[in-house]
C-alpha cells in the first residue's frame, strides 16, 4: 500500500506533528479504550513500526496516534471516528 500526501500524517515528524495538532484543535474527542487497543495491536503488528515503536511511513508516535478518535493510519489498517 501506497502513503498519499493528503492522508492524515506526512512524511516527515514535524509535518506530523502539525497535522496532528490541527486534528486535536478540530475535534478533541478520545477514542475509547476498546478502540485505542486494537489500533495499537494492528500497529504492533504492521511491518512497518519501528525500534522506537514509531510508524516508518508517517513518523507518528503510536502510543499518541491511536488515542484521538479522528486520527487513521496512513495505509487504511484502521480509519478514523471508529467505536
């Protein structure tokens, strides 16, 4: 699966970082345990988490992606707004 540009992270951490700010300031909302959990268990199975427990494709924190409910993974394993 291909990264597109206009997923919900970027390339690099910062451009990240930004996105990720900007997803937080529109909706704030907390996915719930239930949801936080199977993201973080589909990452840590995806070929692509690092050493640093970070995705290789988008440089998110993974611990810190799978918590706000409007965040997705850049290759669609899981989408946003899910309960």
């Amino acid at each position: 699966m291909e990264l597109r540009r206009d997923d919900c992270c970027k390339k690099s951490f910062w451009e990240s970082a930004k996105d990720t700010a900007k997803r937080i300031m529109e909706d704030s909302s907390i996915a719930p345990q239930e949801v936080q959990d199977k993201r973080q268990a589909i990452c840590n199975a995806c070929e692509h988490i690092t050493i640093f427990e970070t995705c290789s494709l988008c440089s998110c924190v993974i611990a810190l992606k799978v918590k706000p409910n409007n965040m997705k993974c850049p290759i669609d394993k899981w989408v946003e707004n899910e309960h």
